[in-house]
C-alpha cells in the first residue's frame, strides 16, 4: 500500500457550460482558478496522481462515478458561495469527516480567510455518492463585497490553491518530490522594476523617507495629492500607508544589500519585494 502513489480527484465547481453563482465575480472563474493552482503546486511539489473533471461533467453523479471507477484517495471540490454571507466553509458529508474538514479549514485560515466551520451536507450530491473521503470547500461569498474582495485576485487564487494543495498533501500523507537544489538569486534581480513603468500595490504598505525599514514613516501630510488620495488613513498627521490596488510610478529603484528591492514614488519611498514576498507587482 505505502509504495502506491495517492489519488486526488479534483473538480472544479460547475462546468464549462455552468458558471455556478454570479456576484462581483463568476463562481466557475474563482473555481478553475484556484484548482489550477492547487494542482500545479501538488504536481511541482509532490509525489502523487492528479485526475480533473474536465469541465464537461456536470451531473454531480457522472463526477461521482469518474472519482470512484478511477479509485481516488481523496475528492476536493472548489466552490464558492452566494448568499451574502462572509467567509469560507468546509462542507463535508457527516461526523465521520469532521477531522477532513478541520484540515481544510487550518490552511484557508493560515492565509487569512476567516471560517464559518465545517459543516454536515449528506444532501450535496458529491459528498453522498463518492466511495472515498471528499471535501467541498466554498472559499468566499460572490456576491458580498466585503469577503470577495480579498479574493477575486490572481495572487488571491493562488493563496487559496496552495492552500488546499497543502491540506490535501497533510491529508493524504504526500511524499515531498526531490528537488534540485535552489539557485542563488540573480544579482539583477532590480532589474524587474523599471523607473517610469507603473505597478500595482499587492498590499497595504508604508510609505517611508528613504529606501528601508530603518527610514521613519511619512505622515499623510508630506503625501503628494495623489498619495492623500491613495492613503488609508486620513488625518494628517496620522502614518502614511498606501491602500492595496495603489498604482503607482516608479522614479527609482534600489536593491538592499539583503536583496529586498524598494521603490521611489513621488509621495516617498516602498517596499516592492522584501525576500520572496513581492509586495508591488
Ligand atoms: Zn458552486
């Protein structure tokens, strides 16, 4: 049994034809999106067999019957929700799989989507029909601003994707692939950012008078207008700090002697990438 490589049937919620719920995204786009990278990161990272509804399936039996004739160790479906709610939720079948749910939960939490707890639905087609373990998770709510809106993203769905990709390598035991050792990073690495080109905050960040944590923080009334604008914070003594989405101009670019790159705007100074964290993109 322990030399047998483990199966993860993954299904994307819906279908190529179905886009499930629709709010201030399309469920099926946050479906895919998150599966895509949640397998990408197990294929890269672990030792295991992948198999996908391929989006042509759509009846919750037909996807039931591919995952049991194909044996899978475990199901994950991807899902959002509707109903103005706020946060994520495991659904699983019964009692039986509260321990599956929690597992789930732990890293959707550990990326900082709040939970609503896991909760029993023997009435979900895919939960009752599947012979193995099977978990859907509903990742946040579509139709509510709110909780959507830190994860509607690229860079949100693959939060969401690593982290179920880490629940199922916790849950099935996953061996870690061998892996060449990591190169050095190119000393050119600045290189990435261009003075004059624009990039997007993918956070909220300080601004600060010079490139590093150990310049002090701007108060909102050194910003530019346009930094006032981009400020969260109003008053205008309170500390400048850029809100996320934030597009800002690159005058100049610095790499610290720890590699960590920072970004001269016209309001001060941020921080773009501090290890592997890239913060403005
Ligand atoms: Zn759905």
């Amino acid at each position: 049994m322990s030399t047998e490589i483990k199966k993860l049937y993954i299904n994307r919620g819906h279908s190529n034809t179905d886009p499930g719920a629709v709010g201030y995204i399309k469920e099926r786009t946050g479906n895919v999106k998150v599966g895509d990278y949640m397998e990408a990161y197990l294929l890269e990272n672990y030792v295991v067999q992948i198999r996908s509804n391929p989006g042509t399936l759509s009846s919750l039996s037909a996807i039931a019957r591919d995952a049991n004739n194909w044996g899978a160790d475990l199901f994950v479906s991807i899902h959002f929700n509707a109903g103005k709610g706020d946060g994520y939720e495991s659904l699983v079948y019964g009692k039986s799989r509260y321990a599956l749910g929690k597992c789930f939960e732990k890293y959707i939490l550990a990326v900082g989507q709040n939970s609503r707890g896991v909760k029993y639905r023997p009435d979900l087609g895919v939960l009752r029909l599947t012979n193995m373990p099977a978990i859907l998770g509903e990742m946040a709510f579509v139709d509510n601003y709110k909780d959507i809106q830190d994860w509607n993203e690229d860079f949100e769905f693959k939060k969401l994707g690593i982290a179920y990709a880490k629940a199922a390598a916790e849950w099935l035991g996953l061996p870690k692939k061998e892996k060449a050792p990591a190169k050095k990073p190119a000393a050119t690495t600045s290189a990435k950012y261009k003075v004059g080109k624009n990039y997007t905050l993918q956070t909220r960040l300080k601004v600060r008078t010079g490139a590093g944590t150990n310049y002090a923080q701007k108060k909102v009334k050194n910003l530019t207008s346009g930094g006032k604008k981009a400020a969260v914070w109003k008053g205008s003594n309170d500390g400048a700090v850029f809100e996320k989405g934030t597009v800002v101009t690159a005058l100049q670019v610095e790499t610290l002697s720890n590699g960590n790159i920072w970004i001269k705007v016209p309001s001060g100074w941020v921080c773009a990438k501090e290890g592997k964290e890239i913060y403005i993109k």
